[in-house]
C-alpha cells in the first residue's frame, strides 16, 4: 500500500515507521530539511516542501497513493492536504490529526476527511478503557460521524461468558469486528465463545451505540 504523510513531526515519523515496519511504500513531505535527519527514517522515500502547494502535492504522484495522512501540527494545514487529496487527486481514504479539539468539527467529508485522529480523545478513551472495565468506549469516530470503532472489556460478572457471538442478538448496525485476548488479536467467528477479559471491538453506527451499551452493560449481572 503507498502511504503518503504530510509532516515529519513525532506523530508523522512514528505513523511512517510503523507502516514501513509492516512492508508499505511510505512518502513523507515536510517543509524543514532537517525532519530527514531528525526523523532517523533516511531510508523513506522524501519530499521537502509545502504540502499544501499543489505542485508539490504533484511531485508526490498523489494520485497513486491509497492513503493520505495529515498528520502536521496545525490544523489549517492538515485540512487543505485532505481536501486536496480528495478533490484534485482522488485518493480513496484521507487521515487527518486533530490538534485543537475545538476544531474536531471541521474534520469531515466536507474537508475531505474520512477518518479524524483527535488525539486528546483518542488518550482519554484509551484510559477509560484500561479503568473502565465492563464499560463502552468509543475510540475513533469514522466516517464524518456516521459510524465509530468502539470498544468493550467482559467483566467477570457479564451474562455472556461462555456464550458463542453468533447466539448473541446484536444490533443490526453494529458489528464484531475483532476481539482481543490475552493480548493476541482474534478474526471474530461465529463460534467464538466470549471469556471474561476478552476485549470486544465492533464497529457501529454513533445511533446504534446506546442500543450496543444497553446490550453490553445490561449483560453485567449485580
């Protein structure tokens, strides 16, 4: 997969590291000469300059990327590469960081943002859900808002313990779409049999989430 980042900062230079750790063709475009350097990534592909000049945006070959990342620290930038991306170039998915949470509102598709990292969020979510057992947490909003990953630790009181997911009636918008045990990622199949600790993932629309807690939580015997 040919992954483009715009911004070569920690978020950018870590994002790039970890796809090229996982065999993906990886373009990072920063306007300081020095991010090659500072980065220790001098075996990516680079471009210094401004990713919100088209002419550099062409020099990437946009076109042919699968993804574009925005992952700079001012938001301004991070909208006008997704926007770009999307409307001069046609790439099929755009990430875009969010680093005032003020501004979350403005990643969407009328931006040309499919996916919007709130970074704070994303942090407080991930901490209520190392304390939060038996709880409902959403991790990333997808979609413009459509839809959302979320996530749910089986507490040891739950109802569904020794059940299979396929003899659990689910909402319709909600889906499994992995579970996490022991620390090792499982492909979800019907006969899977939920265990206290199992870390369910599903992926659900925002109205169907209060539908997916009240299954959830109501599971959990007092």
């Amino acid at each position: 997969m040919k992954v483009v980042i715009a911004g070569a900062g920690s978020v950018g230079s870590s994002i790039a590291r970890e796809l090229m750790s996982h065999g993906h063709d990886i373009l990072l475009i920063d306007q300081k000469p020095e991010s090659v350097i500072r980065s220790g990534i001098e075996n990516a592909r680079w471009i210094i300059g401004d990713a919100c000049e088209l002419t550099t945006l062409k020099d990437a070959q946009l076109e042919d990327a699968d993804v574009v990342v925005s992952a700079t620290g001012d938001d301004k930038v991070n909208l006008v590469v997704s926007l770009l991306a999307k409307s001069e170039f046609g790439v099929g998915r755009t990430v875009g960081r969010v680093n005032n949470p003020k501004n979350d509102w403005m990643f969407d598709d009328s931006w040309g943002v499919d996916v919007a990292v709130n970074t704070p969020r994303l942090m407080t979510a991930l901490v209520e859900e190392a304390v939060e057992v038996g709880d409902v947490v959403r991790l990333l909003t997808l979609q413009s808002g459509v839809a959302s990953i979320v996530e749910f630790t089986v507490p040891l009181t739950s109802a569904f313990l020794g059940r299979t997911l396929d003899s659990i009636t689910w909402p319709a918008d909600a889906t499994v779409v992995a579970i996490l045990r022991d620390d090792q990622p499982i492909t979800p199949s019907g006969d899977d049999v939920i265990d206290s600790g199992d870390e369910l993932f599903f992926i659900s629309t925002i109205a169907a989430e209060d539908e997916l807690r009240q299954l959830l939580m109501g599971s959990a015997e007092d």
